[in-house]
C-alpha cells in the first residue's frame, strides 16, 4: 500500500495547527485585555505572537526552514539536470534559511535601537529595521525577476501572491504597528492585534510558498514525491 502526502494534505494540516495557535493566541489577548496580566501561568508568552522563541516562534521557523529545504532539493535535481536556474533555487534556500533563523533568533529586533537612535526614525519608521530589510527586499526582487518570469504561469502566481502576503505581514503591518506605538507608547490590545495580524500574514504567506515549491516538485520532479509506504504479506 501506498500512501502520497500531496501538497494540498501537507498545507491543510499545518493549517490547522496555524489556526489553533491563532486562537489561543487571541485567547492570550482576552485574557491580558480582561485581567491586566500578561503571564497568566506562563502561558500567555507561550502562545503570544507578540512574543518571541516561544511554539509560535517555533512552527513559523520551522516552515520557513522547511522551505528552505526544499528549495534546496530543487536546486540539486535542477543542477543535476543541467538547468541553467539552479544557482536561483539555491540562493533561494540561502535566503530562507536565514529567514528562518531570523524568525527564531529575532536578528532584525537587534538593529531597531541603534537604526532608531542614529536616524531619529519616528512613526511607520519607529521599528527602524525594516528600512535596510526594505531594500534588501527590493534588491532580491529585482535580482530575481527574470527568473520569476521563467516560472510556469501557476507557480508564477502562487510565488507572487505568497511574496505579497509574507510581506504585506512582515513589513507592511510592521509599519502600521510602529506608527500606533510612537503614538500611544503602549502595548495595548490593537497593538497586540496588529502584531497578530502580521505573524498571520507571514505564516500565511511561508504556507503558501510551500504549496507552490511542493507543487512544482509534484510536476517538474516527480521523483522526489514524497511517500509513506508500507507492505504486508
């Protein structure tokens, strides 16, 4: 008997883990919100996507690596059959497993202060890191273009839409939460949803991204289909 993990399976079920934690996350909220305390038995920073290296943490930096490994793969089965795009596939990899590091050991948090104090930044620039992460953004965007245009048209536009959300989240609502804290200098329950809505956006955006590598390895490689297998007499 054999069975196939397909990449619609694969992305519901971390979907679903994405959901509860979304939940008890906003649970965390309620409870901060009603009681005024944000410990509540430890598992309020356990769950709390404003937090950081605690199960949200985790999972978000899992899938990110787990892109990265698979991005990796595809590199070495397109080298190995002499496509010209492998070298973009394993940049790729490089840039997620950074990624992934980042998620968990918060490197971008490292560089708000000192960016904040040199510059003076102030409202959506308040968390000044996203204003070399910004750049670097557009650089590999615009490093990557044409090789996004090779693409077939379906992984095309799942790599576009999935690169629009993560960043919407990362970036974009980054900015918004920045604004609302140079306002009120609080960590209130807009802020904490704001913060929500952004770890949303990103694990999304990396789920969706995983549905695309994994489909395209599905298509173009099938080789490396993933499969339990098990047999009796």
């Amino acid at each position: 008997m054999h069975i196939i993990l397909n990449p619609k399976k694969v992305v519901y079920f971390i979907a679903k883990i994405i959901a509860v934690l979304f939940v008890a996350n906003l649970g965390c909220v309620l409870i901060t919100f009603i009681s005024g305390h944000d410990y509540f038995f430890g598992l309020i920073p356990l769950f709390d996507f404003n937090s950081e290296q605690n199960v949200p943490t985790l999972l978000s930096s899992l899938l990110i690596l787990l892109c990265s490994c698979l991005l990796a793969i595809i590199a070495f089965m397109e080298k190995k059959q002499s496509k010209r795009d492998y070298k973009y596939w394993g940049g790729l990899s490089l840039i997620f497993l950074f990624l992934s590091i980042d998620e968990f050991a918060s490197i971008h948090e490292l560089l708000t202060s000192p960016l904040h104090n040199a510059l003076g930044t102030t409202g959506v620039l308040y968390y000044a890191w996203v204003i070399p992460y910004g750049l670097i953004t557009l650089v590999i965007a615009f490093l990557y273009i044409r090789f996004l245009f090779r693409l077939p048209e379906k992984f095309r536009v799942l790599c576009v839409m999935s690169g629009f959300i993560y960043v919407a989240g990362a970036i974009g609502l980054e900015l918004l939460g920045g604004y609302y804290f140079d306002i009120y200098r609080h960590e209130d329950v807009i802020f904490k949803l704001i913060a929500s809505f952004e770890e949303i956006f990103e694990m999304g955006g990396m789920l969706l991204f995983l549905y695309a590598i994994m489909g395209y390895i599905d298509s173009h490689h099938k080789d490396l289909s993933i499969r339990i297998s098990s047999s009796s007499i």
